[in-house]
C-alpha cells in the first residue's frame, strides 16, 4: 500500500476540524500545507465525503433537507510538490480509488429548492435521497430498485492553490455577477433566467466569500479571519479545475494541472462512487468518503511550453464499458420559449424527457429517476450548437443496468433485445 500522507478518523463524529492535521474548505494560497510529497512518489490520501459526513444511512431525506452547505466541501490536503513553481504542470496519475471498508455505502441527493436546489428544482423541490450498497465494484440501492451497475469511481474535487492575483480576480468577476442580481434568492424572479416574472429564484448567481464555518488548515487567529474573508468557495470549477465533477476521472487517468503557487498546494476531495455526467440533482453522484492513491510528477515550464492555464487530461481505461444504450434528446426549448442556443434548457430537457420515459417504464416515482440519472453512469452530449436557434443535446442510458427490458413494446421491425 503506498505511503499515507493524509489520514481519516473514521468516526463519523469526528469532522474535519477536529482530524489530527485538518484539511479546508476554501481556495487560499495561505493555507500551511499538510504534508509534502515528492515527483516520482505514490501516496494514498483519505478523504471525508463532501458534507463532513452530514448524511446518514437512513430512509429519510431530513438530513438532506436540513444540510449546512456552508462548510461545503471538505478537502483533504492541501501538498506541497517539492520543487513545484509556478507556471509548471502538476502531472497527477489516478492509481487507484474507493470507499473505507467500514462504510460500504455511498448515497445521492436531491437538494430542496430553499436549500439551493437542483437541475430540476423547478419539477422537484423538496428534498430526497437514495442510500447505494456498494459490492466491489458494484452498487444498488433499495431506495431506487430494479438497478444494479458498475461505478465509476473518481475524485469530484481537485486542484492546485490559486496564486493571489488569480484569487483577487475569481471574487472579483463573481461579486460583478452577483451585482447583476443581489436579490436573486429571495427577490420576485422567474425561475428559468431573470427577465420573465415568475417565483423566486435559488439560488444566488454565485457564492462570495463566507468566513462563517470556514477551515483553512491550521490557520488560525488573525491569519486564519484575513484569509477567511477572501477565500474563495469550493463549489464551482474554476481555472486550476476545482469541482469539475467529470466522471471520465477515474483509475488510469493522467491529469496535467497547472501550478500558481511555490509547492502546488494541491487538494483533493468529493470522492464518488458513481456519477451521471451532469451530476444533475447537485448532490448527485453516489458520494462517499474514502481513499485515493495518486501518482505526482511535474514538467517543468509545462503551463507556457504546451499553452494551457486549466487542467487537462488523458482519460484511463478502467470503467464501466456498456455497449447498448436508449438515448434521449433534448433542445433548447422550454414551457413554450425558444431559448437561443442555450444547451443548458436542452439538456434539462433531455433529462426531462428520459425521466418521463423511465417512471412508467420501471414503476419509479419522478424522484427516483431523478436520483437514478444523477448516480448511474449516464452519458451526456452535445450534438449542435451551430444550428439557430437551438441547440441539441442527448443523454444516453445503459439498457444492461436494468433488471428488465425497457424498450418499446411493438412497433414491427426486428426483435432489437435477441442481438
């Protein structure tokens, strides 16, 4: 087993804080590294699950409903990569990936709309959730039956410390579209895009810095309230990659990061079992805490030599690899608007449509194909965005994750289920 250099209590009440070298759950370029690692070395780094273990092994969604997002989400980390510099990439190879033996289950949330909502908020919006027994590499859940498939294990959450002019310029282009709507969450706003009137609108147009529950390390007192309050938040990706939620992610994948900082500062975190791509209910993965083994290596000058400033990557080769799908599209059309080209309205459209296809078709409520797109490893693609006015997106699902037949029934032609 390789070297730990990141180690989990495995209490689930014992948070973050009170880890013996705690990690953080904002970007800062002053957080102390809490561990040091060296080019050419394999470490194993363990990880919470994204919420410091808010959500428990039950069949309601209270914890859900009622989750503090504000110290969302933990990060383990952040390293120093000995000899790192700025303008280098950060080579990170994925080795291996999965969850702590004592927690074989991982679990998908839908958020309700007061607490930040969804993809779908708008067709769902109180709170669910689906607890998935994880079996090697195999998972199914009770809470949303006749599914059973393979996960494809990755890291929702990486990146390397932001340099300080980058951290200065991520608040001050998100505070400029927070400006464009300050009264977004609870002002008389419509629910699509600000200029039709309609219900109020969660949530915000993007998160400032929040110095309450943050965890830079161990900063602390007057080091830790300055950095607190301009250190950015966690959840979107940003230049260094952050939460990218890309599911391609997994055992295998070489990822070229680049670095701003002297060391990298690199974290990691939001570890999920499995994962539709879009991630669509926000909580939407099968998330779990547990382990990751990655390999560091650094190409000196990489970010000017190959002229890259974000994350790229060479996909690995171990997943699930399905061969029949039923596809769904969708486009930019929405309660009667035509949307220009916005791929974001087609692929909730698409979403929408695979949804209503898959409650009657496996007895679910609109709830359970909800989670079920979020967590299985669904593939979403854009088909045009060149064609005015819409754009045509479509999501794909594996038919040999059912336990039953889901095609149509009739219609002639040859039988598609004997091939």
């Amino acid at each position: 087993m390789p070297e730990v250099i990141f180690e989990i209590n495995r209490d689930l009440s014992v948070s973050m804080r009170d880890q013996t070298v705690p990690g953080h759950n904002r970007w800062h370029p002053d957080i102390p590294p809490a561990n040091t690692v060296a080019p050419g070395g394999t470490y194993r780094i363990e990880c919470k699950d994204w919420t410091d273990d808010q959500v428990r092994n039950t069949d309601d969604a209270d914890d859900i409903r009622d989750m503090n997002i504000d110290p969302c989400h933990m990060l383990s980390g952040p390293f120093a990569i000995e000899g790192a510099e700025p303008g280098d990439l950060l080579v990170v190879d994925i080795v291996d990936i999965g969850p702590f033996q004592e927690q074989e289950w991982g679990y998908t949330g839908i958020f309700a709309k007061e607490n930040g909502g969804g993809f779908l908020t708008d067709y769902s919006p109180q709170a669910s959730k689906a607890i998935w027994d994880l079996d090697g590499i195999w998972t199914s859940s009770r809470h949303v039956p006749g599914v059973r498939f393979i996960g494809n294990s990755h890291p929702g959450l990486f990146g390397c410390a932001p340099s300080p002019d980058l951290l200065a310029e991520w608040n001050r282009r998100e505070q400029a579209l927070i400006d464009q709507n300050p009264d977004r969450v609870t002002g008389d706003v419509p629910a699509h895009d600000g200029d039709v009137p309609g219900a109020p609108q969660v949530p915000a147009l993007a998160l400032p810095p929040l110095a309450k529950d943050a965890l830079l390390g161990t900063l602390s007192g007057a080091d830790l309230d300055r950095a607190a309050a301009e250190a950015c938040r966690t959840i979107p990706p940003r230049e260094h990659g952050g939460n990218v939620d890309i599911k391609d992610l997994g055992v295998g994948t070489r990822v070229y990061m680049p670095v701003y900082v002297p060391g990298g500062k690199f974290s990691i975190g939001d570890l999920h079992f499995a994962q539709g791509d879009g991630e669509i209910t926000f909580c939407g993965a099968i998330e779990m805490p547990g382990f990751i083994d990655l390999h560091f290596d650094l190409i000196k000058g990489g970010m000017d030599r190959h002229k890259q400033s974000m994350p790229f990557f060479k996909p690995g080769r171990v997943g699930p690899n399905y061969s029949e799908f039923l596809t769904f599209e969708g486009i930019s059309v929405e309660d009667g608007r035509n949307y220009y080209m916005n791929a974001t309205v087609a692929y909730r459209q698409a979403c929408l449509n695979a949804i209503n296809y898959l409650m009657p078709a496996m007895g679910w409520t609109f709830e359970q194909a909800y989670l079920f797109l979020g967590a299985a490893p669904i593939d979403g693609r854009i088909g045009g965005v060149v064609d005015i006015p819409n754009s045509a997106v479509s999501i794909s699902i594996p038919l040999s994750i059912f336990d039953r037949n889901i095609l149509p029934d009739g219609g002639g032609g040859r039988d598609l289920t004997a091939d």
